[in-house]
C-alpha cells in the first residue's frame, strides 16, 4: 500500500520509526516529514500528508504530532480527508470499517510505539464494510469543508512560514 506520512517536530522520532516499519512490511512511504526536532507547525504536516491521500497520490494516511489533536483537525480541513484520532485497536478498526476513514491520527507523546504499530496495522489491514447507509453518510461528510484557495496549493503556507522563522509564533 502507498502510505501518505507527516508529523510535527515534538514527534518525529516517532514518525521516523513508524516508516521503517511501514516499510519494513512493503509498504511504499511518501513522508512529508517534518525530518527534524527543529520547531515548526503541524497544520502544514496535517494538510501535506491529507492532500496525497486526496489527490491519489497515496491510498491511505497517517498523522502524528504531540497529542494528535492539531494535525488530525489540521488534515481534516483538507476536503475529502477523513482523519480518525485513535488510541486504540479497536477505534482504529470502527473509523475503517464503518466511515471508510482514509487517515489516522495518533499522539505520539500519548500512545506508545508498540500500540501505535499495532494501530497502523489494524488501520491498514481492515477493509471498509461498504452499505448504502454508511455511503450516504460518508458523502454527507464529504460535502462539507474545502477550500479553493487552499486546495492543493503548495505555498498556502508560505507567509505563516516566514513568520514562523522570524519568530513571530511560540508555542
Ligand atoms: C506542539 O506544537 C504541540 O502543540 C503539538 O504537537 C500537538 O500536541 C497539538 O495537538
């Protein structure tokens, strides 16, 4: 499978490992990063990693940064994207199964890495149990969000960038 990856700087050790491990089982890893510990911002990771997902450049995602609540609310703005936030197998399994979720997020500084494998495999290993219900559901989901100007530009960041790396922002 084609794995769309990103993360923010608190947990990239965690991302890092987890493409080892993804490809250590075949899978084919588009990381988006963030590569280092320097200090940067999840929505870039969150919206990179979503739109190879959207875009079809990947199948599936997975997001991470301290809790995993920036980058899965960051992903989900991407149209398209359905992020799912788990700290369990089982909730892994439900987001798949029934609302077809094509990213999941975790905390890396929550979850440890032995159960955030066992999530990705989960993840990537159930299959969406399509129904004419859950179908209707999920093109509900689907028709909401989006943005013209933000869609698949990759410079959309560019100015919050250069404040960033003057200083503007702290954590
Ligand atoms: C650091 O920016 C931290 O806020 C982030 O990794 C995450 O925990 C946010 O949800």
């Amino acid at each position: 499978m084609r794995v769309s990856i990103g993360c923010d700087h608190i947990v990239t050790e965690v991302k890092n490992h987890l493409v080892k491990y993804l490809e250590s089982k075949g899978h084919e890893v588009v990381d988006n990063g963030t590569f280092d510990k320097k200090r940067t911002h999840y929505p870039i990771y969150g919206k990179n990693t979503a739109e190879k997902v959207t875009n079809g450049e990947a199948d599936l995602g997975v997001v991470i940064c301290g809790t995993g609540v920036g980058i899965s609310i960051s992903a989900n703005k991407v149209k398209g994207a359905r992020a799912a936030l788990v700290g369990d197998i089982e909730t892994a399994r439900y987001a798949k199964e029934n609302l077809n979720a094509n990213i999941i997020a975790m905390g890396g500084r929550i979850v440890g890495v032995g159960l955030i494998e066992n999530i990705m495999d989960v993840f990537l290993e159930t299959e969406y149990n399509k129904t004419p219900e859950k179908e209707e559901i999920i093109k509900k989901i689907d028709i909401l969000g989006g943005n013209e100007e933000q869609s698949n530009n990759e410079h959309f960041f560019d100015e919050f960038i250069e404040k960033w790396d003057r200083g503007e922002y702290h954590d």
